[in-house]
C-alpha cells in the first residue's frame, strides 16, 4: 500500500480551497444543531444549494461535462467529511442513481435523474424486513402483476431517509416458488402513491430511521428496474458498493472503507480525548500525566489509523469493531462527564466519545452485520467456503 502524499497541482489547489470554502459557509453550527437534534443525517437545505451549485451532478454523473477528475472526487469526498455534511440521503441516492441510469426505462430516467443532480429528488433503500435480518433474498414483500401495473403489498424496517425522499429502490418478490435468488424485481416505487406508510423509528444513537407499508400500493411497470425475477442483478450493485466489496481503484485514491464518513466521528473523538487529556484541572495535574492515560491514548490512536487505513471490505470490519472497541476506552480516560451528550454543560469533550459509545453497536449492522461481513471474507478471500448453520452431531 502506497502511503505517499498526492501533490496538487494549481488547479487542483484552487479546486480544494473553492470546496474547502463553500462547506464551511453551507453548514453552519445552526445546521449541524438541527442535525443532531431531528437524527435524520440530512438537510434539505444543504443538499438543494449542493445540486444548484452544480456538485451532485459532478459527483454522480461520470458522463458530465464537468464531472469531478479522480483527484477532485477524492479531495470532495475528504471535504465533505471534514465539514460534516449530513450524509445519510446523499448515500444512499448515490448508491442507486447507478442502477436508475443502468436499468431504468427511457421515461423513469428522464422522470428522476434530472431532479437528482438538482437536489430536488433523493433515493432510498428498501431491503430490509422485520423478519429478514441481514439476507435482502429472503424477501416476502409481494408484488403481483395486474396488466401494466404492480400491485406491492408488504413492509421494510430501516428504510433510512424515506421521510426525506421521494422514491425507494423497493426488491420485491414476484415468484414465492422460485429459488429466493431468481424470485426478486427490483422497483423504483414513488414514496407519495397511495398505500405507502412511513413510521418514525429513533435508533440508541438518536438517528431517525423508518418502517415503510405498502398496502396494495400500485406501481405502473415503468417503474420496473430490470428484467422480472431478474432482480438480483440489478440490486447487487449498489448493494456490494454498501458492503464495500467493490475492487480498489488502481490509483488507489478511492476511499479505504464505505463507512469512513462514519468514521470521522470516531477520529474526532480520539482527537478531542487528546486533547482535553492536556488540560490541566485545578490542581495542575493533567490527565497525560498519567502514564497509563498516555499509553492507552497511544493504543486508541493506533487502532484509528490501521482501520483508517484498511481496504475495501476489511476496513468495513475494522473500523466498526474498533470504534466498538476504543469508545469505552475513551470514555473511561476521560471520567464520569464523558457520558454528557454533546450541547450539555460540563461535557468533557462535547459528547464526543459518548456519542461514538453509543454509535458503535450501529455501525456494525447498518448495511449489514460484522458477522455477515466476517464470513464474506472467510469465503470470497480466504476461499475457507460456506459456513455451515447445520446442528451439531450428537
């Protein structure tokens, strides 16, 4: 792995410092305190003045006139995290207007991608169910043709961003007696037909995520994404890109791990532990001066940086089990007022590592579970097979 840094060159530089600029003056403590306060990891705000300044269609249209270079995507991208962009809904519609573009019909297309690069059209998941877990195949939500329309009836828990959008990427099940692979279709159903039920759900760490119904919600076949039953192919795409089993780019300035946006939190935790672990109390002591402080300080910061630094799917798994790991960790150096949430008078680090304690479990199911992610390694990489769920011999 090549650690070496990139040098900008003078456009490139103008391009940053214009970025750098642009997110400092678009989220303003006002939004992040809305932010934190709803859970919702969106803005509207924020995301319409990104599509009007022409950045969503930078950012996901490759084909674009003026579509970001390699090096500009990854100076984006770094920004962004920087500013704290709320970034649930940009994620996800990123995740899906690939699969619009590949298989959507002339008319969906002209319908969505327009409104998506202006910011006015956001994209949503629609995977899992209550019953589901962590496998999409297992898919019972029905849909039935009824000549040129979908009849869908069903329902999906963690539809994150569903009261912010206006369309989920729904699988559906179109074939109960085929092989669970060869019985899905993918959809992309308007948020605003009738029959379609949105429920609130606040999560330990204060996010909103939702239930979705669908009661005989009707969709006309236009919505159709993909072949019937073909489903699988069309929603694996942006499902490997959630799991972060996509190939590196060879000139490695593609992100390490789909999650590093979520790791942010936890390196700001790290570094404010840091630092208040310099300021002296009122007796002049600090808590640096405590050698055992100083070395698991030290050992925080080096499990940050290797999972930091960690590809693909590996640095999925490792930037969740260590945020799982350190947050306690953090939260013991710093003492009882590190378990004041951020805004509350007396915080020992603004709630920073209260909130990344409270993040950590999340981060590894959201997408799927560390698990699931182990054995997709076990299998794929290490080429140790299928694991075997099959009862113990007696």
């Amino acid at each position: 792995m090549d650690f070496s840094r990139v040098q900008l060159d003078d456009d490139d530089q103008k391009f940053q410092d214009e970025a750098r600029r642009f997110l400092s003056e678009l989220v303003t403590e006002e939004v992040l305190r809305r932010d934190r306060e709803t859970g919702d990891n969106f803005d509207e705000g924020v995301h319409l003045a990104l599509g009007a300044s022409g950045y969503l269609e930078r950012e996901w249209k490759p084909r674009s006139e003026h579509a970001f270079t390699r090096i500009q995507r990854r100076i984006w991208d770094l920004e962004k995290r920087r500013a704290h962009v709320p970034w649930v809904t940009s994620g996800t519609t990123a995740m899906i207007v690939k699969s619009v573009e590949k298989f959507g019909s002339p008319e969906v297309k002209d319908e969505v991608l327009p409104r998506v690069y202006s910011g006015h059209v956001r994209l949503c998941l629609g995977y899992t169910e209550p019953d589901g877990g962590s496998d999409v195949a297992t898919c019972k939500t029905r849909a039935v043709r009824d000549g040129d329309q979908w009849v869908i009836n069903g329902s999906k828990m963690f539809t994150t961003g569903a009261h912010n959008c206006q369309y989920v990427f729904l699988i559906t099940n179109t074939d109960p007696s085929a092989p669970k692979h060869k019985s899905l279709t993918m959809f992309l159903v308007p948020l605003d037909a009738p029959g379609v039920e949105i429920q609130g759900i606040r999560t330990v760490d204060g996010d909103r995520t939702n239930i979705v119904y669908y009661s005989d919600v009707r969709v006309p076949d236009k919505y159709r994404l993909g072949e019937v039953n073909g489903g699988w192919t069309v929603v694996r795409e942006p499902l490997d890109a959630e799991h972060g089993a996509v190939d590196a780019a060879v000139d490695g300035l593609a992100d390490v791990s789909i999650m590093m946006h979520q790791a942010g939190f936890m390196a700001a935790a790290v570094d404010k532990a840091a630092a208040t672990s310099t300021v002296a109390n009122p007796n002049g002591r600090r808590l640096i001066d405590d050698g055992a402080v100083g070395y698991r300080l030290g050992r925080c910061v080096a499990r940050l940086e290797a999972s930091l630094s960690a590809p693909s799917i590996f640095g999925r798994v490792a930037l969740a089990q260590t945020m799982r790991d350190i947050a306690p960790d953090l939260m013991d150096i710093l003492g009882a007022a590190s378990a004041l949430p951020s805004g509350t008078d007396g915080a020992a680090d603004d709630g920073a590592a209260e909130y990344a304690y409270r993040f950590a479990p999340l981060f590894g199911i959201y997408g799927g579970t560390l698990e699931v992610f182990r054995n997709m390694i076990a299998q794929y990489v290490l080429g140790l097979g299928k694991p075997n769920y099959s009862p113990a011999k007696t």
